[in-house]
C-alpha cells in the first residue's frame, strides 16, 4: 500500500477521577496536550494540524472545539474534530495517521477527553439522550405503550448493550460469571500500577468483586466501568523526523469498521440486522485488515501485549478472541491459566483498560497511548516484562458499533 | 490570577417545551405496515432479496447488500428466546426512566421482576426486543419456546403485542 511511514513519538495523559473540580475543560484537555508535546520534545510551533474528539454533546457542551483552541496551540492550524461515539479516541488517533501518512502534515498532536462531570444530567449523557428520546417517541406514534417501553428500558439501561452481549458469549463459550470477577480483579490490579488509572484497587481478588451487588445479571456493581474525567493526546509524526528520535512506536497497521450490526434495537424500531450481540465481525475484519497490512499471520505469537475497549469484563474476552489473540470461545481458559496477567503470555489491559478508566472520548486513544508507551518501553510500573516488539489497540462504540484496530510495532512496516 | 473556579450546582434552566418534531423524518413507513400486521395478530417482516435474510419488524435496507428490502413475509408468532435479562424486584425510589419512578407512576409493580428478551421468531433472521410474561425466572433460558402474547382487543399499534409466554 502506497502511503508514508508514520510513529507515534510523544504520549501524554491527565490523572482520572470521578471529579477533576481543579481544572475547567480547556485546561484538563491541556495538560494532556501538552503532555504529550513535552514528550515528543516539539513545541507548538512546530505542531502542523490537530486532530480532537469527544462523544457528541457529552459534558454538556456542544462545541467543545470551540472553546479549546487557544489552549492546546491550536491558532493558525487546521483543526478536526472527530466523533464517533465510544470509538472516538480510536477514531481521532487513526485521523492523526492519516494526516501524516497522506504525506499532508508532518507531525499532528491528536488530542481527546471527557469531563463528565461538568454536566448535571446522571451519567452526563446529554447527546444520547437526545437521541433516545427520538427514538421513543417516535414508537409512541406508533402505539407503544408506557409500560413496556419503561420496562425494557429499565433493565436494559442499567449496562445497555453489554449484559445483551455477556449473555450471548456465556451461551456459545461456556465463559462463567466468575470469569468476569477474574477479568474485573485483574483490572482494578493492573490500574493501581497505573498513576493515571481512575478505580485502582491494589491485590483487588475475584472473590472481593463477587461481594459486590447483582446490577443486572450477569453483571455485578464491581465489574461496571466508572465515569472518569480526564484527556489524552499523542503527536504522530513522520518516518524522517520519527527515525531521530529515541522513543517511538511505529505505525504497522490499522482498520475500522461500521455494520449494521450497530444497533441493538434499532434506529427507529425496525428491525435488526443481527442475531448475535457478541458476534462483532467489525472486530475481526478490523484486526484481519491491520494485520495484514502490518504483516503479521499469527496474532497469537505475534502480538506481545493488547489493550482491548472493555467498558465491561466480558468484553475484554470477546474482543480478544475477535483480534485473533485467544481460540474461539476459549478466551476465559486462557484467562484461567494467567496468560492475559501482566506478566501472562498475552497480557491484555495491562493498565487497567476502560474497565478501571473511562472518560469516553478518550478511552480508545487511550488503547493507543498505552500501546504506544509498551512498545516504547515506558509504560513505568505496568510495563509488561517481557520485549515488546508488536501491540495491538482496540476501540468499539457502545450501540452504535464502531471499531478500530492500530498495530503499532517496535520498527516500520 | 487564576480562573474562578467556584463550583455553581444550579447554572442555567430554561422552562418551556422540547419540540422533538425536529425528529418527523424518523417516522418510518414501514412501521404502518407493521402495525397493520399486528391489528390481524401477524408478525410481518422484510425480505432482502439480495442474501434472503428476513427482518422483524421490516426495515428499508439490507446493510450488508447494500440493497432494498422488497419482500414481504408474515412469520410466525412461535419463536426461541436468544437472549435475556433477569431484573433485580423493582423498588420504589430506585430508579428513574424518562425522568420519572415507575413504581411511582404505577407502571411496575413494587417488587415485580421483569424480564426483558430477545425473540428470534420462526421464520425471521432477527431479534425482537420484548417482555417475557408469565414465566418462572427459574425457568427461563436460552432456546427456550414462547409464544406471542396478543392484547384481548387489536387496534394497529405495537402495545397489540403485549409479549411473550413460555409454550407450553
Ligand atoms: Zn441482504
């Protein structure tokens, strides 16, 4: 494929919390940008273009791209904003590659964040709700009554689409609710290695998280992501300028992918064009395209180490099998034998993943970030110890299903 | 000087109405006819002649195809759960939808469980989201049979289809 050699040459994050009440919007976003320009040793000057992204109306601002601007050097440059649901992180990095990769810029800062908090509205979901009640008033017109849609709402609401997904891989792999409380253990553990990680639980055991109250079967309180504020950002540049500097990840391969498998129930009440929540093709076609891209034909010995979207434990399992990493529905084995622990064979979510932190917009650039810093070697505590030579980064969009995949390796494709 | 930051719990409201008619264009023709389908106690769905993939309710297109679902089929009201949610008892003051308490508003019982499932209907290649009556949550389970539940009086609206029962 014809395009130019690009590497990820500066990564940097805020501190998550449930309420970052120090700083407003445009300075949280800052310290993340400017974060990851210190660590990429350029200055704003030399920063070509922007890429930025959060979830839609999320926060209660709609424009956020507006107000940020002047704070993340962004005056005189071209700016985009990408959004695309929980994908967006995903999608705002990969917009990064292309930019340099066209051969149009040189060295672009992708920057994204979420400062639920900022808004009132529960679980800060102003865009969403926006469209869900189109969406249910639109079945009003058509006789939907109270009752049912208040009572599919009620239990569907709680962990939406994933409890519909964690049901389906239960049925078809054999995968057991204590295998959530092991995946949910394992993130709260590898997140108190993590300075960065918002829910940090240290020698957190399965058996603590199966105290936690039923939210909705299979899930329990402990295996349910948090709302974190919080930014990160990575400027990509490319080969020539990446070639003379000492840390960097090298862009290999990437993909993504939308279906009409996105919608649970679909837009406007018709139907649906899947059987299977936990099927995701857009995972596995994505993983096929940047592998192949990236060169690589066995995920399984070739890939050292996974960041995985995983909002909910059965999903770090799915996806996994999805990117090729683990046999079909064999995933929560593997996870029985300590291969996805840090220290495991194929360690997943050795941060703590979206599990232990999410400030939406960012989760899935996050991936990227942190697969970034393992093939860099500099991901201090949660450094999986092993040499790290190709990862792969994951993101996925909640209902609306998108999905990106980025193979980042230690040399160019 | 730093910035002021002083937290403000109450910033700005506005009174007044939402006008969701921005949203008229959502109002899929389709949906007729599948009300219509429900006022005779029938489940009709769409038919892709590009893959042969039938979807319940109809929808205009086939994404994979990339083509319009022209057919037209009735499936049967007899179908398999594929998936399900067992509600915790629902108690009062727990949870909001819409902004108001269920429990409150008379909708769901104080202490009901509910069991929100997918259908997969004989004949279609799709799920329908939908309530389980009737059942044991013990009893429930994937592959398990049921069968559509109809209101007592049908008048060509999607409450025509109250449900699901277990087959007995
Ligand atoms: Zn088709």
């Amino acid at each position: 494929m014809m395009f130019r050699n690009v590497a990820i040459i500066g990564c940097g994050q805020t501190k998550h919390s449930s309420k970052r009440r120090d700083v407003s919007l445009p300075e949280m976003i800052e310290e993340a940008a400017w974060r990851a320009m210190e660590d990429a040793q350029v200055t704003p000057e030399e920063i070509d273009a922007i890429v930025v992204g959060n979830m839609q109306g999320f926060g209660g601002v709609a424009q956020p791209d507006q107000w940020i601007g002047d704070w993340i050097g962004a005056p005189g440059k071209p700016v985009m904003r990408i959004a695309t649901g929980g994908t967006t992180g995903g999608s705002v990095g990969q917009g990064a590659i292309y930019a340099v990769a066209s051969g149009m810029y040189d060295k672009v800062l992708a920057v994204a964040w979420e400062k639920h908090s900022d808004s009132k509205e529960p679980g800060a979901t102003t865009g969403l709700l926006h469209v869900a009640l189109a969406n249910f008033f639109h079945a009003f017109n058509y006789g939907m009554n109270l009752k049912s849609l208040v009572a599919t709402t009620v239990v569907g609401a709680a962990a939406g689409v994933a409890v519909y997904q964690a049901m389906f891989y239960m049925h078809r792999s054999g995968c057991r609710i204590e295998h959530f409380d092991m995946v949910a253990a394992k993130s709260r553990r590898n997140a108190a290695k993590n300075k960065y990680a918002h829910l940090q639980w240290p020698g957190c055991t399965p058996e603590d998280i199966a105290k936690t109250e039923m939210v909705a079967y299979p899930f329990r309180f402990g295996h349910i992501c948090p709302a974190s504020d919080g930014a990160s950002a990575i400027v990509v540049a490319a080969e020539d300028i990446a070639k003379k500097k000492e840390d960097k990840a090298w862009v290999k391969g990437l993909a993504s992918y939308s279906d009409e498998e996105n919608q649970l129930m679909s837009e406007s009440y018709g139907g649906v064009g899947i059987l299977d929540a936990s099927e995701q093709m857009g995972c596995r076609v994505s993983a096929m395209k940047a592998y192949r891209m990236a060169g690589i034909t066995d995920p399984k010995r070739e890939i050292d180490v996974a960041e995985i979207y995983q909002p909910f434990p059965s999903q770090e399992l799915i996806f996994a099998e999805r990117l090729g990493l683990f046999d079909e529905g064999k995933a929560w084995v593997a996870l029985e034998e300590g291969e996805m622990e840090i220290d495991g064979r194929m360690p997943t979510d050795p941060s703590g993943g979206v599990l232990a932190t999410n400030a939406i917009g960012s989760s899935a650039l996050q991936r990227i970030l942190e697969a970034a810093l393992q093939v860099m070697g500099k991901a201090e505590e949660h450094q999986v110890p092993k040499e790290v030579r190709n990862a792969v980064a994951h993101g996925w969009g909640g209902v609306t299903n998108y999905t990106t995949v980025t193979v980042l390796g230690d040399s160019p494709r | 000087m730093p910035y002021l930051k002083e937290e403000r719990p109450e910033t700005l409201g506005v009174e007044g109405e939402w006008n969701i008619g921005a949203y008229t264009w959502k109002a899929n023709r389709l949906l007729e006819e599948f009300v219509e389908g429900l006022k005779q106690r029938k489940l009709v769905g769409s038919l892709c002649f590009g893959c042969g993939k039938v979807i319940v309710p109809p929808r205009n297109l086939c994404g994979r195809c990339h083509r319009k679902m022209e057919g037209r089929v009735v499936v049967s009201d007899v179908g398999t759960v594929t998936c399900f949610i067992i509600s915790p008892p629902i108690k009062r003051g727990k949870i909001k939808v819409l902004g108001m308490d269920p429990v409150e508003q008379g909708l769901i019982q104080e202490d009901e469980v509910i069991i929100p499932v997918f259908v997969k209907f004989d004949g279609a290649d799709s799920n329908l989201g939908t309530l389980l009556i009737g059942a044991d949550p013990k009893e429930v389970h994937i592959g398990m049979r049921v069968r559509a539940v109809w209101a007592k009086e049908t008048r060509g609206e999607l409450s025509d289809l109250e449900g699901v029962e277990p087959l007995r």
